[in-house]
C-alpha cells in the first residue's frame, strides 16, 4: 500500500502528489484533476486515484479553514499559499471526503479494510471533513 499511517497524507501517492503540487504552475487544476479522478463513477477505483483525491480534498478543506496539519509537505504547501480554496474546489472536496467515508468499493477502503485500519482511516477523513461543514 506505501502507507505509514491512516492520515490522508501518510502514503507515497500523497507524498508524490503533495511534491507534484510544490512545483506546477496552476495548483488548483492538479486539486481539481486529483479530486475529480477519486469521483469516477465508471468502474473500480484503485487506490493510487482515491488516495491522490483524499490528499487534495484534505488540503482544500485545511486551506478553507485554516487548519494547520503539523509541519510537513502539506504544511509547506498550505503556509505557501500554493492551495486555493475555491468554491469549486471546496465542493469537490466535500464529495471526494464523502465518498470515501461511504463508499467499501473501492481499493482504498478495501486495503484499509484487510489492514484492520478503515476505522481510523475514515477517522481521519471525518476531521477534514468537518471542516467543510
């Protein structure tokens, strides 16, 4: 899975995505690409898309409310100003963090799932979550 944690941004995708969004120039379009691939309805979602999805909702909604989240590559980016948080994004954001609070078919959940962790990883998404409200 190359995840050390449940928190959204304690896996290599994140890690990837978050390095990803250090360095392009338009931000807002790889959140929005990121989130809009974790809402495909066509088909399984492997967990690399919902992963990369709950990362970027995770930024929106501490952008949104001005959450901090302990240092780190998201912290960097969210203290650089690099993650709008735009009505758009926060919309999307609200449905990717819904999604996978409620959605056991797609990898992620399954993985979490087999690992004993769904819970806390959906712990998680529900504190970002709440942030949107």
């Amino acid at each position: 899975m190359g995840s050390w944690g449940t928190d959204v941004f304690a896996s290599d995708d994140a890690a990837d995505l978050l390095a990803d969004l250090a360095e392009v120039p338009d931000p807002a379009a790889l959140l929005q690409a990121a989130m809009t691939a974790a809402l495909d309805p066509d088909g399984y979602l492997e967990s690399p898309e919902m992963t990369d999805g709950l990362a970027a909702a995770a930024l929106v909604a501490c952008a949104v409310d001005g959450h901090r989240v302990g240092g780190g590559p998201a912290q960097d980016l969210l203290d650089a100003g690099r993650v709008p948080g735009t009505d758009q994004l926060r919309q999307l954001a609200r449905a990717v963090l819904d999604r996978g609070l409620a959605d056991d078919g797609t990898e992620w959940a399954e993985l979490w799932a087999e690992a004993g962790e769904l819970d806390d990883a959906r712990d998680h998404l529900r504190s970002y979550r709440a942030l949107l409200a």
